[in-house]
C-alpha cells in the first residue's frame, strides 16, 4: 500500500466532490454567456496570466471536444517559457494585464475568461480592472480561498489590494487551497501534491460541456474541434478553420 498516494488520490477526489456540488449554479451561469456568444457568432476570449495559471487558457484552446471559437490572450512575456522568474516577476508588475486588453482591443459584446489560480497578482487585476472599464462581461475560475488568506499587504498584490473573485460578474471558485499543495511528508518542511491543474482542469471541462449541453437544448450548434488524430478530424475541423483562422491570432 503506498499511503501517500492513497492520501493525495483521495484528497483530490474530495476536492472534485466539493467543487461539484458547490459550482453547479455558477456554471450554468457562465455557460449562458458563453452560449450567447456562439449564437451570436462572437468569440469567447480567455487569459490566464502566466506561471501555471495559464494551463486553465490553454485547456479551453484547440482541445479536441473544445469551443473552436476560443481566442487565447497569450503574452509570451509571461509565460513558463519565456523563463520561469521572469513570468512570476512579470505577472508582478502593474500596468501590464491592462496592455494585454488593449491590444486585443475587447469590448463591451465581449466575454472574457481569466484563469488565475489565485485571484490576486497585479497583472491579473489589471487585467479584469480594465476588461470591466471596457464593460466587458468577466469570468473568473480563481481560488476565493487563496485570496482571502493572503495578507494585503503581499508583495503579489496589485496596488488597489483588490481580488479577482470581486471584480468579475461571474466567479467559478476552483476550491484550491491556500498554497496550492496538500501532502505532507514527514521530515520534509514544504508540502507536495500541487493540485490546481487537475481543479481547474475539471472547471474548464465541466464549462465547455454545459456551455454545448445548453447550445444544443436551445437548437444551436456549438463548434466542437475533434481530434486532429483520428480519422476524419482533419476534414471536421477545415471549417472551423475556415471560420475562426482569420479572427483567432492564436490560430
């Protein structure tokens, strides 16, 4: 028997089991402003900041059962790529998130998803300040927890101390513990098992299958990308291609 494991497998499945049974509301909301946009045939934008938070923007891209009408705000300045210092000093830093909104120029038909772990870094609030100024509808999947026990004060936080949680229209908690990690080893000061991959993982598929289920209810087709690595996915996805290369940068 490998107790660690047993201990971080079931911590996991309760985490699962909570956001289920916490989030149902919040999702169905989120997934009627995301089936607007594709009834209207308008994109549906997400940013996740940098560091590991953008794992939750690049799950709702070109992912085989995926919205095809997903546009990805990625700044390669921020990402894990670029450096891993560099992306947290970055994400640090004021006036940057904002930028990013400018540039993609997003408006108020827009929808905008922000994937930030935490909720609480300076190029995320930035981002959402601006996203709302521009009175774009925001999404947030971020860890209410987490924010809320950081202290003020933290060298993270954007100068206004705002959280993410209280600036989006709609807030989908990923219910990731302060600091991210659950197991504890004997000997060993800082705890392992990170777990807000998998949460925030299951956030965006559990979104993208309600936003379809909804779509579907309503008489609308939503575009789904198949697998590019099965027979036939090449010829489903052209017209998505056709459809969304010429306004999705990402493509």
């Amino acid at each position: 028997m490998n107790a660690v494991a047993d201990f971080y497998f079931d911590q996991v499945q309760q985490k699962l089991s909570e956001l289920k049974r916490c989030e149902a509301l919040t999702i169905q909301k989120a997934a009627s402003l995301l089936k607007r946009q594709i009834e209207q045939n308008r994109l549906i934008y997400v940013f996740g900041v940098g560091g590991h938070s953008v794992i939750g923007s690049e799950e709702f891209f070109w992912r085989a059962g995926g919205l095809a009408n997903i546009a990805p705000l990625f700044d390669a300045s921020l990402l894990l790529s670029g450096g891993g210092r560099k992306s947290t000093m970055l994400e640090r830093v004021p006036g940057i998130g904002d930028k990013i909104i400018k540039a993609n120029d997003l408006g108020e038909d827009d929808v905008l998803i922000i994937t930030s772990i935490y909720g609480m870094n300076a190029a995320t609030i930035d981002a959402a300040l601006e996203a709302k100024g521009r009175n774009v509808t925001v999404i947030a999947i971020t860890s209410v927890a987490h924010a809320k026990s950081t202290p003020p004060d933290f060298v993270a936080r954007h100068p206004s101390r705002k959280n993410l949680y209280e600036i989006a229209d709609v807030v989908i908690d990923n219910h990731v513990p302060p600091g991210d990690t659950i197991v504890s080893v004997d000997g060993v000061e800082q705890a392992v098992g990170a777990v807000s991959t998998i949460l925030v993982s299951a956030c965006v598929q559990w979104l993208v299958i309600e936003t379809v289920k909804q779509c579907a209810a309503a008489g609308i087709e939503a575009p789904v990308w198949q697998s590019a690595n099965v027979v036939g996915g090449d010829e489903k996805n052209a017209r998505y291609m056709e459809s969304y290369s010429s306004r999705i940068k990402a493509l």
